[in-house]
C-alpha cells in the first residue's frame, strides 16, 4: 500500500489518501499512477489545463517529503517547471510524478500560471 497526504498553502484540511499502486491507471489524466491520476480517481482536485500530458505547468505541486517514492523527473518535466510559479527545488508536476509503495507528502501552491495571467 501506499500513502499520499496533501496539504495546501491556501490552509484547507490536509487529505490523506491510501491506494495500491499496482492498480494503476486509477483513471485517464497524466501517466498510470501519477499524483495526478490518484487524486482524480478519488476526487481530489488538482488543475490540470493540458489534460495531464505534460504540456503546462498547472498541476506544479511541492514535495515535502517521500521523494525516493516518486519517479525520476524527465527533461521536459524539468524544462516546463521552470516556468511555474513558486518553483522549488522539490518541485514536480502532478501528471508526471508516478508513485511507488510508501509515503508521500505534497504541497499544492496557493497559486498556477492560469490565476497569475488573468
């Protein structure tokens, strides 16, 4: 089993969420067993303006802890980070981000590229 707990800098109540990641895909946005797909498939939304394919940075989140439970990030992961607001080294986008056994703790920033523009 595996452990997703999500806190947001806007101060809403974390969520914790348990699942087997060898049931991914869990549903169809960004790759099987993403934070992405987790948090859809259990009804905890995350933006996500390309429809997860790795196409903007809407679904930025920050890692806080269990990052050797995440995949290795991609070039172009890393190449559209640098646009995302509020960008730290523990960065990563949602849709790409696919988790293994264990637990992770994310941050979801209070802001995305789509509320700075308007």
């Amino acid at each position: 089993m595996a452990i997703l707990r999500i806190r947001y800098e806007t101060g809403e109540p974390e969520q914790v969420l348990e699942f087997d990641p060898s049931q991914a895909p869990f549903q169809h946005d960004g790759l099987p067993g993403s934070l992405l797909d987790i948090m859809l498939a259990r009804g905890v939304p995350l933006e996500h303006a390309c429809g997860g394919n790795c196409a903007c940075t809407t679904c930025h989140v920050i890692v806080k802890s269990g990052m050797a439970h995440l995949s290795e990030n991609t070039e172009e992961e890393d190449d559209l980070l640098d646009k995302a607001p509020g960008l730290t080294p523990t960065s990563r986008l949602g849709c790409q981000a696919v988790m293994s056994e264990g637990e992770v703790t994310i941050l979801i920033p209070r802001y995305t590229i789509n509320q700075q523009v308007g």
